[in-house]
C-alpha cells in the first residue's frame, strides 16, 4: 500500500534530482542503482531502502534528512 509520505519521499528525491540537475539515469548511475528503480522510487512505486538512501543523498550532495521534508 502506498502511503501519502511514500509520495512525499519520491517527490523530494525528484525535486532535488532536478535541482542537481541530473537525469535520473545519471543518479541511477551515481548510486549503482537501476533507471527503473530510481523511477519507481520517484513515483512511490518503490520504498527505497535506508543504504539506497544514504547512497541517493550522498550523490546529490545532502544529508538524508533533506530527503524527508514532511
């Protein structure tokens, strides 16, 4: 079940992806992850696990708690 702060998750990583301004296969790249999953994490198809998010924070240069605005 998707829930309204797994949304918040994957905008937030979207937005500071965009901010970054990396594509999401430069981030996918960056963290050793797919394209596919970075996607389904942006769009709350997927719960990134914490190593996955310590990775995505490191590549975009903020500490995990950025990640979590809400």
């Amino acid at each position: 079940m998707i829930t309204e702060n797994d949304k918040r998750l994957g905008k937030q990583i979207q937005k500071l992806r965009k901010q970054s301004g990396l594509k999401q296969e430069e981030l996918a790249e960056k963290v050793r992850l797919s394209t596919k999953y970075i996607q389904f994490i942006e769009t709350a198809h997927r719960i990134p696990s914490l190593k996955a998010l310590y990775r995505i924070a490191n590549a975009l240069d903020i500490k995990v708690s950025q990640l979590f605005p809400f």
